[in-house]
C-alpha cells in the first residue's frame, strides 16, 4: 500500500502524526488478512509499535503486510513501513509492528481461517516465532497462564 504524507497527515513539526501512521498500519493488515481468510476482519491487538524515524510532509510512505501464522480465527500480521524522499533519492525504514486480526461471520462471530504456509525463508522465521509472540500476547492480556505459554518458556531454558 502506498500514500503521500500531505499538511492536513502532520503534526506541528510538519511529520506524520503517529495516529495517521497507525491508521495506515492497520488498513494495510486489515487488507492481507482479508485476502488470505476471504472474510471480515476486525483489529484483536497491536503489538508495540516504535517510531524509529520520522516522516516528513510529502514523503512517500509505502507499506508492506503479510500473514505470518493464522490459528483459529486469528492472524498474526506483519506490517512493515517504509518512507521515501523521492526527489532525494532516500528510502528508509521507519516503522515495524505485529498486528493481530480476527475473521468473522455476518453476525461478528469468530470463523476458522485456513492456515498459513510459509514459503520463503523470511516467512518461515516468521511462522515459527509467532506461536511465542501470540503466547506472550495472552498471557499479558490475562488470557493465558505463564504456565501454560510452553513455547515462550523455551526461550529461557
């Protein structure tokens, strides 16, 4: 997905305003997660975003999503940024994060989604850490016991 940074995206110091960004951030997952389910997606969680660079007026702004892993009715999506200074030549990367979405029916009820099948080697690093992230994401939402987070724990064995 891409988009320019116009006056009425920045704040006072003439940057894209992190709210845009996010916006963006989430329309862009939104998007793969619903061509990879074929359903309605709505926003589960959003994992530490960090904003490494700012993003001038009139950059371009290019954003980059795939589905890294899909469970049940949840995918977790990767969500790069990108911002360009076209006439300048520079393009940097300004923004990750892990947004995670939900399919559901016509009435807002969770539905199953197919899986996910890496293919290339960043998508199968992706795959295999995201049961841990999604481990780490319930047991901080109160949803999951420390106990219960198997994989996580692996980390610090």
């Amino acid at each position: 997905m891409t988009e320019m940074v116009f006056p009425n995206d920045t704040n006072n110091l003439g940057n894209l305003m992190g709210g845009n960004l996010l916006r963006l951030m989430d329309i862009c997952g939104a998007i793969a997660a619903q061509k990879h389910s074929s359903r309605v997606v709505v926003t589960a969680s959003v994992d530490n975003v960090a904003f490494k660079d700012p993003i001038p007026i009139g950059s371009v702004v290019t954003l980059r999503a795939f589905v890294t892993r899909a469970f049940n009715s949840s995918m977790e999506v990767y969500i790069e940024v990108h911002a360009e200074n076209i006439p300048a030549g520079e393009r940097v990367m300004t923004n990750r994060a892990f947004y995670t979405f939900v399919a559901v029916d016509q009435t807002g009820r969770p539905i199953d989604v197919p899986a996910a099948v890496p293919q290339t080697e960043e998508e199968k690093q992706f795959y295999e850490a995201a049961l841990r992230r999604r481990q780490l994401r319930l047991v901080l939402a109160g949803r999951m016991q420390p106990s219960e987070a198997t994989e996580l724990a692996k980390l610090f064995e």
